[in-house]
C-alpha cells in the first residue's frame, strides 16, 4: 500500500491518487489536522520483533501501517488538538503529537518521497548554498546577516540586491523582492532575525522537478511580466515552455538531490544571457501541476511511477544515517 500524507483539498495530491488509480495501486491519505479530533493512533510494542502501527480515520477501519511500502510526504498540515483550550498545554499537545509522529515516520521501513526530516533539513537555504557552491553550481553573492551594519554595506554599493526569507511559515509566505529606498531605511530590523541578501540576477528563470533520476526542465521568462522578480506573482504573465539543460548541468542537480536525502526536488535556477545556470533555490515539496499543463511534461506519472515502484517491491531503505 501507498500512503499520502496530505490533505484532501491539494491539487497534487488528488492528481498523483488519479495517477495512482489508473495504475492500480493501493493507496491511502491521511491528513496530520484530522488528529486528534478525527482520527487516533496506536502504536504496540511487544514480544513480536516488529512493533504494530495502526492509524484509526474517523468512523473506517484501523491502518495498519505495517502495510505501507512507500509513502509521500506532501505537504501535510499541522496537528490540530483544537480541544485544548490553554495555550500551554496546546504547545505541549502539539509536541507529543510531533514527536510520537516523527519517531513513526523514522521506524517505517518504507521508501520515502521525501523522508520528513530529510525534506525538513533539505529546506535549510543556508545549507542549499553551501552545498549547491561544494558540488560546484554557480550560486549569487549572497550574505545571510543580523548585523544592520554587514547589511547595508551589502546592498548599500548601488548595484541590485533581492532579499527574502530564510523559511516560509505557514500563512506568512513573502515573496522575493528588490531592494529598494523602503527596505534601505529598515535594514536596522535585521537585528531581530537573519536576512538572506543577494546580488540580483538577471535572465530567464528554469524550474527543473527532479523525480528519482528524471528531470523535467521548464523555463519560465518573467523579465515582462508585472513581477519579475518573482514570477509566481505573476505566473499567467511569464512565458513558460519546456526546454533542455546542459548534460553537465543535469547531473550536478541529481547528485545534489542524493546528497540532499531527497527523491524529489525542483530547482530554481536563473538562466543568464551568455547561457550560465545560477543556482537560487531547491524546494523538497515544490508544485508542478502549472509547469506541467503549460509544457506537457508527464510530471504527475512520474510521481506515481516512483511511489509505484518502491510500492511494488519490500524496502529496506532506512533513514539517512547523516541526518539528526
């Protein structure tokens, strides 16, 4: 069996269990939000070597989670123990819940897309950037800083600079943004938490989803759209196809994805005029669905054909042994 970890209004979600349906397979979805007011969870250790995990959704029969091959850790919500009133005790709730959780996913010998605490680790940009700069991808000048004084004499030397944030918190997603007279004035917040700066880029952005070892490059040209800076704020106004990626290039993405832990990535990388690939980002649960209605890349069955496949036969993988 195949479990999803989601919830049930995600697009990608139900477009990879339509996927999954046509190639017959098995699959659960369980949503982190429905616990504890919908669901509960049982874990049994005992004489037996391997210890039974079961998962009850709702009104429907114990998951015996024992039956599980593969699983895909989509974006999943947070738990939700809205019965508890104290904020205190609702921290608490929320970290029993976290850690009970955590140790499961840690136990499952299960094929992962992706393990949960290698997407969390993953997500770290000041990790990416290191890495992305070790494997030898051409990454922007950047400086992460909490120092007014570092900052402004980063962005202060005339040239374009973006800055954006180091993590995207539920329900306070930013965009990427210039540096502009406002931002000069406020660099003296840094103090209050670190800000990543970056020289600005210039050129065509390429998205490229890594699924196992397919990649599945689109380019995406906002230079004229309302936001080029950020063409998700103006995705219908970027001019979006697919394209190819430098043999070279292709591989420095997939040892970095193997290096990262991760069975799927998609990369943000900005496309310079003479041809150079610069590394911004990787996001471990970034979407596809618009890339792949725009381009026709088989993105979605190649999520199902990976989940499919590790489904099909008995995984050993166990969690990476570098990871905490």
């Amino acid at each position: 069996m195949i479990l999803v970890v989601s919830f049930p209004d995600d697009p990608h979600a139900a477009a990879v269990g339509l996927a999954l349906d046509r190639l017959g397979e098995r699959w659960e979805r369980i949503d982190l939000a429905d616990f504890p007011e919908r669901a509960s969870l049982t874990f049994s250790y005992g004489p037996a070597r391997t210890p039974d995990f079961r998962v009850r959704l709702g009104r429907r029969r114990d998951l015996r989670l024992g039956d599980v091959r593969a699983a895909w850790w989509r974006r999943p919500r947070p738990f939700a123990p809205d019965g508890v009133v104290s904020p205190e005790h609702r921290r608490f709730a929320e970290r029993e819940w976290r850690d009970a959780t955590l140790g499961l996913w840690r136990a499952l010998r299960i094929t992962w897309v992706n393990d949960p605490v290698a997407a969390d680790v993953a997500a770290l940009k000041t990790w990416q950037l290191a890495l992305a700069q070790d494997i030898g991808l051409p990454i922007p000048r950047t400086i992460v800083t909490s120092d007014p004084r570092r900052a402004r004499a980063f962005v202060g030397d005339g040239r374009p600079r973006i800055y954006k944030t180091l993590h995207a918190e539920r329900g306070l997603w930013r965009p990427t943004r210039r540096v502009g007279a406002a931002e000069m004035r406020l660099l003296g917040a840094v103090r209050h938490a670190p800000v990543i700066f970056q020289e600005h880029v210039p050129g065509v952005d390429v998205r490229v989803t890594v699924v196992g070892r397919r990649l599945f490059p689109v380019e995406i040209d906002a230079r004229r759209s309302a936001s080029p800076d950020d063409f998700r704020l103006d995705f219908a106004g970027s001019k979006v196809r697919a394209c190819r990626l430098p043999t070279d290039l292709g591989r420095r993405l997939l040892r970095m994805t193997r290096r990262l832990g991760l069975a799927y990535a998609a990369f943000d990388l900005r496309r310079r005029r003479h041809g150079e690939h610069v590394f911004l980002e990787v996001n471990p649960g970034g979407q596809w669905l618009g890339f792949e209605q725009i381009s026709g890349l088989p993105i979605t069955d190649a999520v199902a054909g990976l989940l499919a496949a590790a489904a099909r036969r008995r995984s050993t993988v166990r969690p990476s042994p570098w990871l905490p």
